[in-house]
C-alpha cells in the first residue's frame, strides 16, 4: 500500500552512517510539533568567510553556519521558502548574502544571525550572488535568464542586466570592482561594467552550459567552466581566449565530468580545479598543463569551496559528510556530518515499531531504528529505478518492484535474495503488498494485470485480469480475505483473494485514483484521487460516505492505527482530519519542500514525514 510505503526522499547514506544521527536542537532545525527530525538536507553551495574561520553551507532548509576549527554547528539561518543555491561572504565577513530557489535573496547580519534585509525582484531562482570588493554592490544571477545589480546602502536594484538566453549560472566581479562577468546556460560569458551596467563584451567556447567563472587575484585573467569538462582561460582585459585545460584521466575518464569549482592561486600562476569525478588538480597556467592531482578514491564532489588564502578547500559529497582538505597533501582536515544525498523512495514500520525500512530507487536498503534514529544496516537490493516497495508483518521480507517490470523479494536482516523475478510484469510495476499473514505478495502494473505471489516458493499463485487501466495501487483488507485496486480510469475494484474474482466495483467520479488504504477495522476504504479529493467509502457496500476536499495538491495519505485519524501529505504541510466527522483537526509545518511520504508508527503515538528537502522529521501525535 503506497500509505504507508511512501515515497519520501530520506537523507542519509546506505553505508556512511552506522551511529545515531546527531541530533541538531538549534532554533530552525526542529519544527514545532517535531520530537526529532533527520537530515540537514542536500547541500547546493558552500563558501569559506574572508578570515577563514567560518563555512557557510546552503541546503534545502536553510544556511548552515560552521566553525572550520572545531566543524561545530553555530547557527542555521533560516527564512527562505526554497532551496538555497548560492551563499556568499561580505568582504568584511559581518554579512551573509544567499539565493534561493524562492527568488529572493537575503541578506543576514552574521553576529546576529538574523536577517538584515530581503531583497525581491527575480522571477525565478537565484543561482549565484557576489559581493563587490567595497561590499556596496552584490551581483546576482537567475534562471529568470538576467543578472541584477544591487545598491546595498538602499536595498533597490541599480540595474538589470539582459541578453543571455539561458539560466545564468555563475557571476563574478572583478578585482577592482568595475567588471562583472556571467555565465549563463546558452554556453555563453558576458562582460559588463559594473557604474554603467553596459554589455562590454560577449565570448563563446564552451559547448556545454558555463557553471563557473572566476578572476585571478590580478585581475588580468578569468578561469570558466562547465559541463564539457573543460577550463578555459581568458584574457579579462579584451576577451582573448588564452588556452584550455583537460583533465588527463589516470584510467578510462567518466562518461561525463562536471568542473565543480576553480580558483586561482595568489600569485594568479596556478590555477586550482574541482571536478565531481572526486579529483583536484593543480595547473600550471604558464606551461598550460596540469602539474598535480588528489581526490577521495574516486569519489564525487558535488560542490566545492576554496579557502580565501588557497590552501584548503570544501567539498560536499555523496558519503554525506563536508570535508575540509588541506590541498598541499591532500589530507582530509575536518569532517562535518549530516548532510546527505541520496533520496530514499520507501519507507515502513515494522509490526512491533523497533525498525523503520526504508530503500531508494537505486536499489539501496537501510534499517533505522525509529525511536533513536540510528541506521541498524544497510546493502544493495539489486534491482535499479524502483518504484514500489513493501515491508512484511513477519519483520524481516521486503519487497520491491521496478520500472522494467521486476520484482525482489528479499531478506531484511541479512540482504539475502529470497527471490528475484525479472519478468514479473510486462511494465512498470506500481504497488506491491504483503497479505497480513505474510504468505502472499500481491504486485500490480502498468500492464492492467495483478499478480498474486507465494512469499515462501516465489511462485505465480494467481493473475487478477478485470481492469481497462493502467493500475496505480492495491491493498489488502485486514482480513486478507480481500484486495481493493485502483486505475487511471477512476475505477475500484474489489477482489476475493480466494478465487480470484471480482466481488465489487466502484466509479469514483474522480479521475484516476492513485492511492487506496483500508481503515484499521476494515470497514472504509479510503481513496486519493487526481482531483485531490479524499473520499470514505463504505467497504463491503461500496457506497460513498463522505469526502475531505483539502484544496491543495496532495501526494499520500495514512490511517491511523486507532482509525479516528487520517493524515495527508501536501507540498509543505501535513492534514489531520477527523474520521467520524471530515474535521481539519490539526496542521504540521517545517518542510521545506513537498511532502509525500507519512507513515503511522503502530502505536500511533509518532507520524513520520519525508520531503523534497531531503529529511524526514518525527511529529509528536496524542492518539
């Protein structure tokens, strides 16, 4: 039942985190109505202060502050309704200026971890900001395709720049403050004068999107690059093209290399790159080659940062952790904790509410326990692009479906492959649920078709054929007696697991119908339809008893073990309503991007929730 294995994205690593997470009790990170939360989100940029004590990381939920020394948590700002993709130094350090996802950027007093100003005026995402070298001016580039000048004195904008045809990925100010270069999408870098906002110059070369430009300390070149795995190098003067820098790949080069981040030395001679096949490499702009390399064994860098003085750099990386790396040895200095990449589609309790299940749609699995939010294990399931899972009531078999029609079932404790079936469906199988007593697993498809499994053999017990449909959802009563499925054409159906026949059948007058769950009792079943209308049906009757029109998208919905509650995912919300009487009973915020995975621990006492933002948090619940 998609309720309760819901698609959330989880926000730790499958095989980087075998304690318990730290919890982070500072203001910001735990909601109202939360007893705990997970993750600190997916980190979009990362910027070293001027006097190098500080790294600021943005994330989804907001601007992590660190001490580099100690890697301790000092604040996390927050108040922007999006991702953050863009932090920045003041030249000074004192202020903080980030871009969101949200189109605003905001500007924070550092001393005081509070905002300072707000400043509005992009209509679409902030992806790069930078101050001027007297801090008056902060430049910023969106995917509204300009690049804005910004008065800091009056907080107005002092120009806007257009011409670019693409996002505008990267900004940069030159030394003495009188040039401002862009990067943009459209492969394209674009110079202008800072006084007067005029076009100077266009230069094109690269073949890929412009991600990065950078000036040397001199003024007298820019470094750009981007995702044709190149660096190129430019005179900043006129625009002449001075040389281009490969990488020379030890062994075959990845399928496609991202330059993450560059820098140029002091003395504007060496030329400092990041790329997220994991390596630095050190280049030599007079000999125009590249001199030295380090990297972490091959793993990926997804942003990077260097220090102000050019001896350590930041990375973030898939093993969830922010390195500090000293860059003349290659030493990993500091490691800081938390952030995490990779986005866990399924989740479930366990029977008894000791374990969590949760597994990702690349076919990792991993064990929580729930009430300490430690990670109890983790393996590969060995199926890849998973879209529906299950977790038995015996506690230890797992089930998951793919994209290609192939179903695994599969040993929770051990990772042992019980059973793999590769043909199990002729298409994207959507659900897959344990019957209560654990001995049948019912899958349903794309191809209009239900199959009923024996858990034990891995045999074909039945087929279920009746719907027109693609089919959504399935899911067993209680009882087990019976199976409730959904179609694209809106349809219900009701099935007698014993003989395999169609027993009811409800038009929902809905739309397609995307999820379906039984109250505890077996008496109502619920349905979520693409309308966003939650409808109680009378489940031996099929008829319609009442519905909750929540008047907003809504991706999952939940019962709760009592049957007196039901819960609703929104983008950034969680309903609870009333069962008896379709009352709003209460409303939990603190995501900071769409919500689709809740999930009732069986006590009722605990709701989970899972979001875009790439944490789940733990919501306190009176049953």
């Amino acid at each position: 039942m998609k309720a309760v294995f819901a698609l959330f994205l989880l926000v730790s690593s499958a095989l980087c985190l075998p304690n318990a997470f730290p919890q982070e009790y500072i203001e910001g990170y735990l909601p109202e109505g939360a007893k705990a939360r997970v993750g600190k989100e997916y980190v979009y940029d990362i910027a070293f202060s001027p006097d190098n004590t500080q790294l600021a990381v943005g994330s989804s939920i907001g601007v992590w502050v660190y001490d580099i020394q100690t890697g301790k948590t000092l604040d996390l700002l927050t108040g922007h309704t999006g991702r953050v993709y863009s932090v920045c130094f003041s030249p000074d350090g004192s202020t903080l200026a980030s871009g969101s996802y949200g189109r605003t950027i905001k500007l924070w007093d550092l001393r005081a971890g509070e905002i300072i100003t707000t400043l509005s005026g992009h209509s679409g995402s902030v992806f790069s900001v930078c101050f001027s070298p007297d801090g008056s001016t902060l430049a910023s580039g969106s995917s509204d395709q300009t690049v804005k000048l910004w008065d800091l004195h009056t907080g107005e904008v002092k120009a806007t720049l257009t011409g670019h045809k693409g996002s505008i990925y990267s900004v940069a100010i030159s030394p003495d403050g009188n040039t401002l270069v862009s990067g943009s999408r459209d492969e394209l870098i674009r110079f202008w004068d800072v006084k007067t906002g005029e076009l100077l110059r266009t230069i094109a070369g690269h073949t890929e999107r412009v991600s990065g430009v950078v000036f040397s300390s001199d003024g007298e070149k820019l470094a750009s690059s981007g995702y044709d795995e190149k660096i190129r190098v430019w005179d900043a003067n006129t625009g002449e093209f001075l040389m281009s820098l490969e990488p020379n790949y030890e062994s075959v080069p990845p399928d496609s290399t991202r330059i993450v981040a560059t820098v140029f030395s002091p003395n504007s001679q060496t030329l400092l790159s990041g790329s997220d096949d994991g390596t630095v490499r050190v280049w030599d702009i007079n000999k125009k080659q590249q001199i030295s390399t380090f990297g972490k064994n091959g793993g990926r860098f997804y942003a990077m940062a260097f220090s102000p003085d050019r001896r350590t750099f930041a990375s973030y990386s898939p093993d969830n952790t922010v390195g500090i790396w000293d860059i003349a040895t290659g030493t990993l200095l500091k490691t800081i904790t938390g952030h995490n990449t990779m986005w866990v589609k399924f989740t479930a309790y366990s029977s008894h509410g000791r374990t969590l299940a949760c597994l990702s749609i690349t076919g990792d699995f991993q064990l929580w326990d729930p009430n300490t939010t430690t990670l109890l294990k983790s393996f590969e399931v060995g199926l890849y692009r998973i879209f529906c899972a299950a977790y038995s009531p015996d506690n230890v078999t797992f089930a998951c479906g793919n994209q290609q029609g192939a179903l695994a079932i599969f040993d929770a404790d051990t990772g042992a492959q019980n059973h793999t079936i590769m043909d199990a469906h002729t298409d994207r199988i959507t659900a897959v649920a344990f019957s209560p007593d654990g001995s049948t697993l019912a899958s349903c498809s794309y191809d209009q078709i239900i199959h009923l499994w024996s858990v034990h053999t891995g045999h074909l017990k039945d087929t279920l054929v009746g719907h027109e449909q693609k089919i959504y959802d399935l899911a067993f009563t209680p009882s087990g007696d019976m199976l409730a499925s959904v179609s694209d054409n809106g349809t219900i159906r009701f099935w007698d697991v014993s003989t395999g026949e169609t027993v009811n059948t409800i038009e929902t007058f809905g739309g397609a119908v995307d999820e379906v769950v039984f109250s505890p009792s077996g008496d109502i079943l619920v349905s979520l339809s693409r309308d966003d209308i939650i409808r109680f049906w009378d489940a031996n009757t099929g008829e319609h008893l009442k519905s909750v029109t929540p008047q907003e998208p809504t991706r999952s919905i939940a019962y709760s073990p009592d049957g007196r509650t039901l819960a609703s995912s929104h983008d950034r919300k969680i309903n609870l309503w009333d069962t008896e009487t379709g009352e709003l009973t209460a409303t939990f915020t603190g995501h900071n991007d769409s919500i689709y995975p809740i999930a009732f621990s069986p006590d009722g006492k605990t709701l989970m929730s899972g979001s875009y933002d790439c944490t789940m948090i733990f919501w306190e619940i009176n049953p």
